[in-house]
C-alpha cells in the first residue's frame, strides 16, 4: 500500500522498524521509549542530539533556540502574537492559502494584523507578491511557505525590514534554503520530521529577548528555551521520532534530499502537463513540490479513479474537501519509484478510459 496522504505522513521504514523495536525496550534500559522519564539521562541525550541535528541540517549557529512544544500549528498561531504582537504594535501577515488564513484570524485576537497581500481572489493558485515597503515598526512578517491545500510554495521569499517569520509545516527540511534569512520557523512533525504530537520551533535568540515576559510558562517561548523545553512532560516519543527521522535525513543530506523532491515533482507535473485526462490548474512558478494538486477535467471521473487507484494500492489522493479533485504529497519519505508506480497507474487509466 502507497500512501500519498497529507498527514499524518509515511515514515522511512526503517525509522518504523525501530520505533518498533524501542517501544518494546529503549537501549537496553529494561523501560519503553513510551515510559523514559522525561527528565532523566537518557531523553536528556536524545533531546540534546535533535537540537544539533536541527541547527546542522539548517546550518545555523547558537544564535538560534529550538523547541519541542505541544498543540500543533494551531498553537503557533496564537502563541506567536501572545509572546510577540504586544505593545501595541502590529504585525504582517502573508494571506497565501488556507493555513495562512487561518493564522492571520487566530492572531487578530492578539492585536492589529495587516495583509500586505493575498491571492485570495485567485482561488489561492498563486504565491502573493508584497508590492508596498514593509513598514519597520511592525513586530513581524509572517508567511506560510508551503500550501497544502491549493499546492503552492515559495521558490522565493520575501526581502523584510522586520523579523520574517515562517509556517513551515509541510516542507520543512524537504529542500536547502537559506535558515538563517528566518528570525522564527515552526513545522508540525507529522509530514517531514516524525510522529504527531509535537511540533519544532527554530527562534533566534534576539527575537526572544523581544518576547513578552507575563505570559505562563507553558505559553512562553522565553521560559520554553529557559527550560529546554522541559517546561512541562514534553511528548518523549515524539520528539524520539523526530531525532530518528533527524538522523536519517543527516545521513542523507539536505541537498540530495532537495534534488530527490525537486525529481519527484518534476515526474509528476510532466505527467499532469501531458495528460488528456488530469490537469493541475497552478501556474509552473508557484508550484509546489511537497503537495500536487490537480483534478480530472471530467469530474464525473473522479470517483471511478479514486476507486481505481485504490484496487492499485494506492491511498491518501484525494483532495482537501473544501477543494476536490486530487492532491499527492511527496514527503521525504516518499521515493521515485512510488511516484513512478502512481504514474504508471494513471496512465494505465487514461489507457482504459480512451478504450472506452
């Protein structure tokens, strides 16, 4: 079975066959990784190694705080104005999709929120271009880089006078950017990084200096990079299979994971551009390669091919209900050869489908 699903996503097998292994018994510890005490030596080793390993795959210096919180983006969005957006100053928000959307109404509880752009009125199909100077008394600029539900990524990212934050959730560590351009990045786990259940938090230290100093510690990035992320239990095994996924990436390397993806892709898209049958309706420039949306130009088809690829083994391509159609997600995990083989049934389906 193939699973192209948005998330909770595939893991590398081996990193299941391990996670397998240690929830049994971790290291000889006679405990399970789902029993190792949060505060004990050896979580002390495992959350101490998934910081490296997050700071050498971004190739960012201790400038930068990382944390393991809890809430999902979800969360973010509220944490980010309750520990930045106060004062009474205001932030910028990037209104690119869904998720940005979503981000911009959690923070205006918090204060004033100004969107510098969207594409909204394009059905979301484009990444908005800022086309005003970003005032520089804002408190933040916030974008999301990749958008799940449309399919749509930032190749480029904004030049701003202010910290740049970003929502990486979906593309996180799938490609070599340049980190340290970020002043905060946060990503759920459950699409490139490990299990549900956590999610990462990359800040510089400058930026938490800024943060506000009234808030309760669990909600508080300041108190959270105090306490290395210890504020209260953290998800232990969580955290475990990111720094398992972390070690795998590394192994591997962020470039050749990046070509890997940008190949995958470029599979895909070729296929769609050619086809008779499917179509993807983002232009070339803002398509994403972590999540590819298209759909049938006869929707009465849809369900006949969901069905189809299904009897192939093939789940997880439906798209997100508010949008239809399909929607495949490359995720690090995924490899060439799934894509080649969810071609190839495509393709098989165009074939009966011309045959009548």
């Amino acid at each position: 079975m193939l699973n192209f699903g948005a998330g909770p996503a595939r893991l590398p097998l081996e990193i299941s066959r391990q996670l397998s292994q240690d929830i049994i018994e971790y290291q000889q510890t006679g405990l399970s990784i789902l029993e190792l005490p949060h505060r004990g030596e050896a979580f002390g080793k495992i959350l101490s190694e998934a910081n490296a390993l997050v700071k050498k795959l971004m190739q960012l210096n201790d400038d930068y705080e990382v944390l393991w919180m809890q809430g999902g983006g979800r969360m973010q969005f509220a944490l980010l104005p309750m520990n930045l957006l106060h004062s009474g100053r205001s932030a910028g928000y990037i209104d690119s999709g869904h998720w940005a959307s979503e981000a911009i109404r959690y923070a205006r509880h918090y204060g004033t929120i100004m969107v510098p752009a969207s594409s909204r009125e394009q059905h979301y199909h484009t990444i908005p271009q800022i086309r005003e100077a970003i005032p520089e008394d804002w408190a933040y600029l916030h974008i999301t880089s990749n958008n799940t539900i449309y399919g749509t990524q930032y190749h480029h990212f904004p030049d701003s006078p202010v910290p740049l934050v970003a929502d990486m959730s979906s593309d996180i560590f799938s490609r070599r950017i340049n980190f340290s351009s970020f002043d905060l990045i946060y990503a759920v786990a459950q699409k490139n990084l490990g299990v549900a259940g956590v999610t990462m938090v990359v800040v510089k230290k400058s930026l938490l200096q800024q943060a506000a100093d009234n808030l309760p510690g669990i909600l508080s990035y300041r108190e959270m990079a105090a306490k290395n992320s210890l504020v209260n239990t953290p998800p232990v095994f969580a955290i475990y299979s990111c720094l398992l996924t972390l070690r795998w990436m590394d192994s591997m390397g962020l470039d050749k994971l990046d070509q890997l993806n940008r190949h995958k892709a470029a599979l895909m898209y070729a296929f769609l551009d050619e086809s008779g049958l499917f179509e993807c309706l983002i232009p070339t420039e803002f398509r994403s390669n972590m999540n590819i949306c298209f759909r049938m130009k006869d929707e009465q088809l849809t369900g006949h091919f969901l069905d189809y690829a299904s009897s192939a083994g093939i789940q997880g391509i439906s798209g997100h209900r508010s949008t239809g159609g399909f929607r495949v997600s490359l995720y690090n995990a995924i490899t060439l050869s799934d894509v080649e083989q969810l071609t190839a049934v495509m393709r098989q389906f165009e074939e009966r489908y011309d045959k009548g």
